[in-house]
C-alpha cells in the first residue's frame, strides 16, 4: 500500500533523539500538558500540535497560541487537540481575579480580535512541512495592529527553540497592507509563495475506487476513460467524462471546472506534483485501486472488486430519474416574467437567471433583456425533421447492449451532425431574429447557452456537460440558426450521454432550450463564488475566486493563477482571508484593485449580492444544511458587476 501521511511526528521524535536530551525539552518523557510556556525542542511540539481537517493548505502542524498581556505578556502555547479554539482554553484557565474576564464567547472574541484595549493576542503557529516553513499568523479578522504583531512575533519567537526561522504571514488584506511597516521588523512571506510550495493538494476529500489510468490531457479524446476509472492527468483539463477519481500534476483552484464536476459527482480529486512520474503511482497503473483523498494526506492502494462495485452501486440513485418538461408553450419567453417553476420549459439555466429577477430590493445586475427559446423549439426541430425516430433507435439498441462503446459514441457523433443539419423551422428562426432585432441593436454580439431539464436536480447535477455559442445577428440568420442547432444538438454530447446513463437518467425525457442574451465583450474581471466555506463550518464566508480580463478561472492555464479570497460574513464589519493573490494584478500597472482583482468597494457590493442570492434561493430547494450557491460574476467595463450565473452548489450526498 502506498501511504502519503504526515511524518510531523516521526521527524520530531527523530530530532528529538538526535541531538535534544529530554532535560532540553520543557515537557518531560510521559506528561501530556494542556499547555506550557516554552518550547525547547521538537519533542515539545509534537505534544502540542494538531492536524487541522479545516486547514486551507495541506500538510501542516498547528499550534494555538495566547499572550496575556494584563499579566506581564505571559505566553501559553496550547494543547490544540485538545483546546481547538482559543476561547475555550482561556475560559477554562484565564478566569482570574484581578483581571478583565474572558466573558462570553461572543465577547472573548469582540474585545481580543477588534479592539485595541484587549486582553489577549491571539495566533497560531504553523509548520508547513511541504514548503519546510515555520509561520505565526493572525485570524483574517484579527485588527491588531502593526506594533502589535511585531510585539506578537517578538514574544512568541523568543519562547521558541527554532524561533530564528519563524516568518510571519499575512492572511487578510489589511494585513498586507501593513506589510511594508512591518517587514522592517521581522520577517515575512507572502501567501504566495506558500502555496507555490506546496506538494499536495485535496480538491475533494471523498474515497474513490477505479481503475488507475494515466493519461495526457492531449489524449483524452482518442484515449477516453470512463465511470470506473481513476485518472491520474499532467495538466488539469478544461473539461472530463465521468470518472471515479482525479489526480492531477497541475495544481487546481478549488472553483475549477474540474473540481466542481468532482463535487457534483461525489469522486475523489487532488493535485499532486509531478504525479504523472511518480514511480509508486506507476506501480499500480492498470490495477484497481481504492483512493482516498484527505484534508491532510491521500492514501491509494490495491482495492478488491467487490469492494468497488460496492462503491458504484452507492453512488447510483436506486431507481429511474425521469425528467419533467412541458412543450405547451410556444413562445419566446421574456426572461424578466420567468421563474424557478419554469425550468419545466425552458430549462434551469434561464429559469434560475429569471428567479433573480424577483429578488427583493436592488435589482441584481444580469445581462441586458434576455430571452429563451422553449423547449417546444427544440421538439419540433426534432419531429419536423424525422429526428424522433433517430433518437428512439439510438436508445433501444443501447438498451439492448448491441451497441459497444466506441459504436454509441459514433452514434451520438451522427446525432449531434443530424440535428445541427437539419433546417430549423423557418417560423421560429423570423421568431427569434425578431425578438433579436426588438431588443439590441444588429451588431450585438450575442451568446446562445444550454439550458436543461436535466440540470441542478437533487439527484443529478448535469453542470458543465453542454455546449453554448455566440452568434452576432449582422452575420445573418444562418448563423444564429447554427448557434440554436448547436446547443440543441448537445444534449447529445458523449460524456452528457455516458453521465445521465450512470445516474439513471431517462434520456427520453430530457429537453433542451436556449438561453439568449449580449456576451460580456472587454470585460476588466471574471469570477466564481459559493456561499459557502467549505474549509470550516464553523466560520462562514463566501469564497470569491478572481482574475483579471477573461483569463479563465475556471479552467485557468500555466501561471495564471487566480485571486482566492475568503470572505468572512461572521465578523461585525467585513473581513477576508487571502489565499492567492492573481498572478496577473502584478503586471498590471495601476490597476484599480491595488494588490486585489476586485476593490475594497467591489467585494462589498458582490457580498451583498451573494447574500441575497443565497437567501431567496434557499427556501426553494430541498432543505440541507450545507446549501450553497454557485454564482459567476463579470467586471464589465467601467467596472460595472454583473451577475452572469447562479444555480445551487450541488454536492453529492
């Protein structure tokens, strides 16, 4: 078996016994302390550390720490497996008379992370054993001061053995914006460079069985991989067919294509330096395996078959999916008059943009007098055309198991050409040029996207398996003809096709419309958010990933790294923890958001958006206490938001 594990605590027992007697060490051969006020060695911390589930990177050891500065600035470093938040260890020790009480939990914090008069500072220690780095960091809520970290790290370093390597890292923006003052004094290290160092990382931490396979992302489409295996990839692909599990060799962002394909799916997926030639991944290619992806580690190993079956049989609804349509309407829709309870006719892709229409207050910025084609368009392409009978064949022989894999993926090619050149009734196209030419000017450019009745289920995401066009009225109505039969003819794309199959969708059922409104053309930002952390439960925020012009964030590619950005909805103002900064901002010269894509203003009105995105939508969805939407945002030019998507985060259950 091959096991990738924290070797934090067998690295500090070996320092420990090669060179650090235990009268060095502050905590003698058997005692277990809740706390102590010197680290003297190794052994020390190996007491004391934990290996976080909510750590935003992993492979890393923290250590809670408190200074209490009423009582002659005395440090404890605490046992953090035992006292996870700072709050509970103080309530249980620092309770002394003559002294400010540590209060309420609500108080503990108001006073020692906001105000200037506290009683406490509050920090961790972390060990980052990819990147071998030793950091002190304060919460991205914390508002001490720069004197006040620079007195932090004073202490805490002076009551270490190692301190001499102790950097401090900023974690909020306004920390770094004391950067330059502090670095004067001790030093730093960006986030940046963190994460570039960094060996490991879980995307979604989930246990998979498959086949492992390696393939080039080159390849995929002449060398496809299916349901049952386990990819191991050298770049991360813009887009991938149902698999088990995915490892890349690229690092991803957690708001990639790719990931939230893995969270809709329930698989397993992780980046991994240099996975590609990793001679014990090699070891296994070929064979099943049972891959779990932790928060702080991964383990693969040999998996038996019963085992696996076991596991694709649970990630399958145990009964049909059928889709639910209604082809009664035959009319162009207004997007502005549509609702959720639409997504019945004209698929859940417009009915969700149409829903955002009836959010209370402010209206929320969305593209400019969208429309939707129903899916009785669709229908009667099919029909008009003797496509029907096209689609019933193709079925009945794949239900019939006379059809390989590569015969159906040739069948569904066939389709998908078939219905791309047929004629489209000419009534419906003079309907749509019409509607075109009443609402924008001849010369917009126009997008043309996929719209679903097999989208944002409970049961089946459907997110990312069809394809959308853009079109520009001036080119004439074949062209806007192409557009429409492009999007319709994908909801037989192969991976859709192979995706509804192993969740039992009924492909009879499914209709596709199409959702018509102006691209976002010189855009100056594009953006993916969730509304919710899911990092840690327990500290809600919205994670906001970023980058400048259209470079994508999605699927981003070589070193175009995005912003990634927590943002706190807990803290009584607003408050963000910085993961990565753009890699692009850099090379910009002034560019509007100083060091952040999105300005201090900006962040704050698409926070307010994202709330009140989330809040309508929740009551409308199953319950489940980690709902959460996803929302794509544009930076339009004169830095004007707009709010291209939203649909709610689907996660396997």
């Amino acid at each position: 078996m091959i096991r990738i594990t924290l070797v934090f605590v067998a690295a500090l027992m070996l320092s420990a016994c090669s060179g650090e007697s235990e009268q060095e060490c502050t905590v003698p051969d058997g005692a277990s302390p809740d706390w102590i006020r010197v680290i003297r060695c190794d052994h020390d911390y190996e007491l004391l550390v934990t290996e976080r589930d909510d750590a935003i990177f992993a492979r890393t050891a923290t250590l809670n720490w408190i200074i209490d500065r009423e009582d002659d600035n005395r440090v404890y470093f605490i046992n953090s497996r035992e006292w996870a938040l700072h709050y509970l260890f103080a309530d249980a020790y620092l309770n002394k008379e003559g002294f400010t009480p540590v209060g309420t939990h609500a108080e503990f914090n108001l006073l020692n992370y906001r105000r200037e008069n506290r009683r406490f500072l509050l920090g961790k220690v972390i060990r980052y054993l990819d990147q071998d780095l030793l950091t002190i960091e304060f919460s991205a809520g914390d508002t001490a001061s720069a004197a006040m970290i620079i007195d932090g790290y004073e202490r805490v370093s002076a009551a270490l053995h190692d301190g001499d390597s102790l950097l401090y890292r900023p974690v909020s923006n306004d920390q770094e914006q004391m950067l330059g003052e502090i670095s004067e004094h001790i030093p730093v290290i960006r986030t940046e460079e963190v994460f570039l160092g960094q060996t490991y990382q879980p995307l979604n931490a989930v246990l998979g069985y498959g086949t492992l396979q390696f393939r080039k992302v080159a390849e995929l489409s002449g060398l496809p991989v299916g349901p049952t295996d386990i990819v191991v990839l050298d770049r991360v692909p813009n887009d991938i067919a149902l698999v088990s599990g995915i490892i890349t060799d690229e690092f991803q962002t957690p708001l990639s294509h790719v990931n939230l394909l893995s969270k809709n799916r329930g698989t397993p997926n992780m980046g991994l330096r240099d996975a590609f030639t990793d001679t014990e991944l090699r070891a296994l290619e070929g064979q099943l395996v049972r891959l779990e992806v932790g928060p702080q580690e991964f383990t693969i190993e040999v998996a038996e078959l019963s085992e696996a079956q076991s596991y694709w049989d649970s990630m399958r609804p145990s009964t049909e999916l059928v889709p639910q349509f209604d082809v009664s309407i035959d009319s162009l829709q207004d997007i502005a008059t549509m609702r959720l309870s639409d997504s019945i006719r004209i698929g859940a892709k417009a009915a969700n943009m149409g829903e955002m229409n009836r959010i209370e207050g402010t209206p929320i910025p969305l593209p400019e007098a969208a429309f939707a084609i129903p899916f009785s368009f669709y229908q009667r392409h099919l029909e008009s055309n003797g496509l029907v009978s096209v689609v019933d064949a193709l079925l009945a022989e794949y239900a019939a198991g006379t059809l390989s894999a590569d015969e159906a993926r040739a069948r569904l090619f066939d389709l998908r050409w078939q219905i791309f050149v047929a004629p489209m009734d000419a009534d419906d196209l003079e309907a749509v040029m019409s509607e075109m030419a009443a609402r924008w000017p001849a010369d917009t450019q126009l997008r043309f996207r996929s719209s679903t009745n097999v989208e944002d289920l409970a049961e089946f995401s459907g997110a990312g398996l069809y394809t959308s066009a853009g079109a520009n009225p001036n080119e004439g109505s074949k062209k806007i003809a192409d557009a429409i039969r492009v999007v319709w003819a994908s909801a037989w794309n192969h991976q859709a096709f192979v995706e509804r199959e192993f969740y039992r969708v009924v492909h009879e059922g499914v209709r596709m419309g199409v959702l018509i409104h102006p691209a976002f053309e010189n855009e100056e930002a594009n953006g993916v958010a969730v509304t919710i952390n899911e990092f840690a439960s327990n500290r809600p925020a919205f994670f906001i990933n970023s980058q400048i012009g259209e470079v994508s964030v999605t699927n981003p590619t070589g070193q175009a790294i995005p912003e990634q950005i927590l943002y706190y909805t807990w803290y009584e103002e607003p408050e963000y923890e910085v993961i990565t900064r753009s890699s692009l901002v850099a090379l910009e010269d002034n560019w509007p958001g100083g060091q952040g894509v999105l300005t201090e203003a900006e962040l704050a009105e698409l926070a307010d958006l994202l709330e009140r995105i989330h809040n309508h939508f929740r009551p409308l969805y199953p319950p489940r206490e980690d709902f959460a939407m996803d929302v794509e945002f544009k930076l339009a030019p004169g830095r004007q938001l707009a709010i291209k998507q939203a649909r709610p985060l689907a996660t396997h259950m």
